[in-house]
C-alpha cells in the first residue's frame, strides 16, 4: 500500500525559508505515470496548490507563489518543498500527494503537516 | 488561472437525503473535474476523476456529472460517514485550482 509522509519542522520565523520533505513508500517518484505534488490548507480554509514535480524535473508551480517556491528530488523516494520569505498567510497544513498524470487527480497523500509561522 | 465556483458552501441535510453539489469552471475544461471528500484532521480523499469516472472502493451513491464549464457531484443517498467537506478540483491545466468546498452537514 503506497503512502507518503511529510516531515519538517512545525514552527518557522517570519522571513525564514520553510523547508519540508515527502518519504514515499512503495513507489519511485521516477514514474512517468505520476506527478509528485504539494497542496496546503490554511487553518479553517480551503485547498491551495502550490505546484509538482515530474520524474524529468519538470515543475509546475502556482503563479501566486512561484517566486518564492521550490519543489525538488531528493533521491528515487523522496521529493522536496522550500518556500522562502514566509508571512503568517504561509501558516497552513502542508500535503504531499501523488498525482495521477492522466487525469491531474491526486490519488494518495500524506497525512499533513501542520507549519506555523510565527516569532 | 482558471477559477472554480462551488454551490453551495453549505448544506443541511438528513440521512437517506439526495444531495446535489454543482461546480463551475470560469472557462471551459472538458471534462477535466475531480472531486475530493475531506473529514476533520484528515487528507482528502480522491471521489471521481474526470467528471464522472468513480474511484476504486467508492460507493456508487457517489456520481459526477457535467463537462465544460459546469459540473455536479450528487449523492443519492446520505449516509452518517458522508458528512464532510467536498472540494472541487480543475484538472486540465496548471496550475490546478480548487472550488472553495461545500460542507455537508447533518440537519
């Protein structure tokens, strides 16, 4: 049974870099059949994309924050996420996905992981 | 980007109550809608794909519909665990973007 585990700390400074990691078990992020992605959810709110990695290296990040992100492969199971410069609106539950190439659908997460910044 | 539009944010309903929830894209996706159900503390959970195509274990109360702009999830009958949130997702360009959810709750 795939799954995948987000890990990173759960406290970050304003204007610090936040920097998260996704173990995925039972699978290769080296897939073509998948994308490898971060989704987060702010506290009470809704979904937000913040991009993907593909097993080239491509990435597609969302506009709104692609100035301050970075999505990254760190070996054949793991993937990674740095966003820098965070504000408090960078506080949020963060999830790493598998996302299904063929449709853009995310078919497993991890958890999550709640980041909140703050002094 | 590609704006998605829920109705309605909330619903009230009972057990064994038909429930309708519509989405619509600001420009057209074909049929590049997913939809997700999310529970309190939990990840969401993957429902349909591609408007209507339904996932692996998912009931078949569950059902999608639509293509274009404008989609709907019904669920024909509610029952206890489907009261959650559901989010919308575009899935035919990046970036993906996703409805604003509709939360079904127990009336």
């Amino acid at each position: 049974q795939l799954q995948l585990q987000e890990s990173g700390p759960g406290l970050v400074k304003p204007s610090e870099t936040l920097s998260l990691s996704c173990t995925v078990s039972d699978d290769s992020i080296r897939s073509r059949s998948y994308y490898w992605g971060w989704i987060r959810q702010p506290p009470g709110k809704g979904l937000e994309w913040i991009g993907c990695i593909y097993y080239n290296g491509n990435t597609y990040y969302n506009p709104s924050l692609k100035s301050r992100v970075t999505i990254s492969a760190t070996s054949n199971n793991q993937f990674s996420l740095k966003v820098t410069s965070v504000t408090a609106a960078d506080t949020a539950v963060y999830y790493c996905a598998r996302v299904v190439k063929a449709t853009t659908s995310s078919d497993y997460w991890g958890q999550g992981t709640l980041v909140t910044v703050s002094s | 980007d590609i704006q998605m539009t829920q109705s309605p944010s909330s619903v009230s309903a009972s057990v064994g109550d038909r429930v309708t929830i519509t989405c619509r894209a600001s420009q057209g996706i074909d049929k590049w809608l997913t939809w997700y159900q999310q529970k309190p503390g939990k990840a969401p959970k993957l429902l349909i794909s591609a408007a209507s195509s339904l996932e692996s274990g998912v009931p078949s109360r569950f059902s999608g519909s639509g293509s274009g702009t404008d989609f709907t999830l019904t669920i024909s009958s509610l029952q206890p665990e489907d009261f959650a949130t559901y989010y919308c997702q575009q899935a035919n360009i990046f970036p993906v973007t996703f409805g604003g959810g509709t939360k079904v709750e127990i009336k």
